[in-house]
C-alpha cells in the first residue's frame, strides 16, 4: 500500500473490499475456517491502514467495528517502524483514463509472436 496512489487507496476503502476482509476474520462468516495466521495478517493490514490512510474513513470504521465486536482485542504492533508515505500522484495517462478509450474493442485476428493466430 505504501507504493501505491491514491485511486487504490480508493479501492481499497471501498465497503465491497473491506466487507470481504472482515468476512476472513469474522466467525459469523469464514473466521472459524480462516488460520490464525490468516487472519492476524488481516488484522494487521487493517490496522496499518487505518494508520496509514487516516482520508479512508470506512477503513478506521471497519476496524473500529471489528474491535466494538471483540474480534480485534487490542492493537497489532506493527514490525515496519518507517512512516507510512502517500506517494505523489503519477501523470494520468490518456489510454487508461479516458474511458471511451478503455473500451476499445479490435475486431478480427491478432498475429502472435509464437506463430499462433488468436481471434479478439
């Protein structure tokens, strides 16, 4: 998470994402199949970012909620003593941003460089 911008800090804030992750620790869902390695690792990714991104409110809140629930006991200590930096934003680049050009589609056949002709 270090490394990446702010769009996947985004992502990762997102209610799909995080419900997904509380499902791995929660016993309502797949907590009591998950290891305990699973789900300290979980645990710990949650609590770093809530650190780290203080802007993703629903990060803190999720974690919040996991120790409102008892499934979080108290806070992990976290091994990386080095601050958590926001990287600057890159330059948008046109063919990933632009959304009709995302969408692009090629019609016909495609020459491989293995020889093998793959239709689109």
């Amino acid at each position: 998470m270090k490394n990446c911008g702010k769009r996947f800090h985004n992502e990762v804030g997102k209610f799909r994402f995080l419900n997904e992750m509380i499902k791995i620790v929660s016993p309502k869902y797949l907590g009591t199949r998950s290891s305990e390695k699973v789900k300290l690792k979980v645990i710990e990714l949650m609590y770093s970012w809530t650190v780290g991104l203080p802007d993703e409110l629903k990060i803190s809140e999720a974690y919040q909620m996991l120790k409102k629930q008892g499934i979080v006991k108290e806070d992990p200590i976290l091994l990386d003593d080095r601050p958590f930096i926001v990287p600057t934003p890159r330059p948008m680049n046109a063919v990933f941003e632009d959304e009709e050009k995302s969408k692009v589609t090629l019609k016909g056949t495609t020459k491989q460089p293995s020889g093998f002709e793959t239709e689109l």
